[in-house]
C-alpha cells in the first residue's frame, strides 16, 4: 500500500527538514544583525554629541561666554527657560555697607536728620529703624547682647538709630555694623538741652509739660546763671559729661570725665565710624554721607533745602534759649574741657575727609573759642555721683577693651 507524503508540509516541494532548518536560520540571523548595526549607529551619534559637549564646554570657558550663534538662538527662542520660571529666586545684591548704626547723640540735630533719613528710607527702598528708647543710654551686658541680636537680624540694607552709647558688636563675636553720628559745640548742645528740658520746643506749647511732667516750677523756671554757677547738678559733671560716653562705649569709666574715656572715644571714632560730622556744618555733612553712602543718602541734601522739610526742621528747635553771663559760661567752658577736646578732634577729622574727596570746606569759627573764653582760677568742687550712675559690676578698665 503506497502511503501519500503529499499532504505533510515537511514534505512538500521536495524540502527535507534540513533545508528548512537552514532556510530558517537565514531568515532570523538577517533579522538579528539589524539591532546590532541600530546599536552602533547611536553609540556613534552619543559619541559625536559627547565630544560637541565638551568642545563647547571649553569653547565657552576660553572665551567667557556662550558662543554668538548659542545666544542668537536663545534670542530667537526667547529669554525665558525653566529655570528662570521655576527655580529660586535670584538673590538681591546688597550695597556696601548695608549695615548701619547711627547711634544719635541728644541735642544734636538727630529729631532734623531721622525726619530727613524717613524720606530718605522711602526714596532707597532700605529698611530704617528708629528706636523709641530715648532714656537708656547705658545697657547692661545682657541688654547689650539683646540689642545687637535685634540689630543684626533687621533685614538688609538697613539702618537702624537710637540714643545709645557705642556698642561693641565684636566683643561678643557679632559682625560689627558701620557706625555714623553728628555732634554739636558742647555748650550750645548743653543750653539747648537745658532749655528743651524746661520748654521744650515749636512742636507745640504742652510738649514740655508731656516730657517732664514731675519737674517742679521752681527747676522749670530756675536761671541758668544760677545752676552753673551755684553748681547745681544739672550744671555739673558727672551730668554733663555727655557727648564723649556715646563714643568711648558701655563701660563705667566711660562716664568718668577723663583722658581715658576721650582717647577710648577717639580710638573708636578712628576704627568704626565712617564719618562723624558737626552740626554747625551740617550741608556739607550730607554732601559727605551723598558721596561715602550714597545708596542711603543720595537726594539727602535736595531734600534738606527744600521748603516742605525746612518748615518741619524749624519745628523742633528749642524755644526760650538764651545765653548765660559770661563769667557762667566761662565755668561752664571749663567743666566741658575735655568734651572740647573731643569736638575739637572731630571737627579736624570732618575737615580732613572733606578735603580728601575734594570739598571745599568753609569752616565756621566755633561759638565759644578759648581765646574768648579764659579758664578761671575758679575750681568749683565737683558733686558727688548719684546713686544711678553707680555701677556694682565694675570691670578694670584694661580687660573691658576687646581685643579681637
């Protein structure tokens, strides 16, 4: 019996298993090189787009900066990219210095000058803070620190005022703020301290009253001539040892009139504040801060001519002042000896930078020269200390300075 192969597919066409076979391995081995060739042709292109890479990388560092056609594209494309949509914001950069303390010293012109740095702080767009403290001068060092903590965290560029004698950031390892102040001819900053006590000034009639609501009429109305001369003491030192503390800083003999509180003061003029002007100059004070600060400043004496600021600054000048007798005044010339000094000192000093930056200086005689007001024989004894300018934590006077 004949069996019929034709029906096997195995079979057709005369085709043995072998040939199959081989057909089969042609067909799959021409698939299989397909990837492979896929695989070396991208490896390639990663090859060539690596080496572009890095040929611009150097490229662009060699000649500090994308190459043109790059920023012709980013042109063309737009400015914007990701990251400048959705990354961080870019960090303001800060002028320097961006950290300021003017620490004001009373009877000085500061009530004309922080009215002036008000408008000022508006214009610049930096943060100005005015401490309402007007009667702590002296902080213990726990305040001190507090203080200093308060001021450097304030955000930048800032400028922060307060009646405060000197504080030494660095002693206490804090980084230490540019300092700048205006002081005034120490007797009349003395008589307009006196009067402003008793009468305060043109802001109104009751001011007076409001600040020193417990002074009897008896020291409201008492004579000048008689406080200085009877040693009275509001008239005398340790009382009007006044302008050298804000400078010579927080420690007790700082407040003891002497050469060692004015060299301690004049050392720290020298090392931390950027300018120190005088009152009776006070145009070219501002000319001075236009130039040295002029991130905080510019405008400033713009500002101070013109009419709506002059008839606020009018606003806080003493009423009722007068001067004394001249044997008073010589008396009291005496007693403020070494805040002479001191005003002195600063006043060559301000004269000294004007002439730096090239600013002609028209210096005005003080009001009360020597020449003009002879030291007497007359010794007054000086009135013991009061009981709040005792200090139980005294310190000697060496170890207080800081050595950073």
């Amino acid at each position: 019996m004949m069996k019929n192969f034709s029906s096997n597919p195995l079979h057709s066409n005369n085709q043995t298993p072998n040939h199959i076979r081989e057909r089969n391995i042609r067909k799959y081995g021409l698939l299989s090189a397909i990837p492979l060739r896929l695989s070396l042709r991208g490896y390639g292109f990663c090859m060539a787009t690596l080496f572009l890479f890095c040929f611009g990388s150097v490229f662009y560092q060699l000649n500090g900066g994308p190459p043109k056609i790059l920023l012709d594209i980013r042109q063309y494309l737009g400015e914007s990219t990701y990251m400048d949509d959705h990354g961080p914001p870019v960090p303001r950069v800060l002028p320097f210095p961006s950290q300021v303390v003017y620490n004001r010293v009373g009877k000085c012109g500061s009530r004309t000058v922080v009215i002036l740095l008000k408008l000022l702080a508006e214009k610049h767009q930096f943060n100005l803070v005015s401490s309402d403290i007007h009667n702590k001068t002296r902080l213990t060092k726990h305040e001190q620190v507090d203080v200093m903590k308060n001021i450097s965290n304030i955000p930048q560029p800032f400028l922060y005022t307060r009646h405060v004698h000197f504080l030494n950031f660095t002693r206490f390892r804090m980084e230490q703020p540019v300092y700048i102040n205006i002081i005034r001819d120490p007797i009349n900053r003395f008589l307009s301290n006196y009067f402003f006590r008793r009468f305060g000034d043109w802001r109104g009639e009751q001011s007076h009253l409001i600040r020193t609501p417990g002074m009897k009429d008896d020291e409201r109305y008492l004579d000048i001539n008689v406080c200085i001369l009877e040693n009275y003491p509001e008239c005398s030192n340790p009382k009007i040892f006044y302008v050298i503390p804000y400078f010579c800083g927080q420690h007790p003999q700082c407040r003891e009139p002497g050469v060692w509180a004015l060299e301690r003061a004049k050392q720290n003029v020298l090392e931390n504040y950027l300018l120190v002007g005088i009152l009776e100059e006070l145009e070219d004070v501002f000319l001075l801060l236009e130039r040295l600060l002029p991130h905080y400043f510019t405008g400033a004496l713009n500002i101070y001519n013109s009419p709506d600021y002059r008839k606020m600054g009018n606003m806080t000048s003493t009423v009722r002042k007068h001067t004394p007798t001249l044997e008073a005044l010589q008396v009291l010339y005496h007693r403020l000896r070494y805040e002479y000094e001191f005003y002195n000192f600063i006043r060559d000093q301000f004269h000294l930078m004007k002439k730096k930056i090239g600013l002609k200086s028209i210096s005005k005689p003080s009001a009360y020269s020597p020449a003009f007001l002879r030291e007497l024989a007359l010794r007054t004894p000086e009135p013991p200390d009061e009981d709040e300018d005792l200090d139980t934590d005294l310190e000697d006077a060496n170890s207080w300075l800081v050595h950073p």
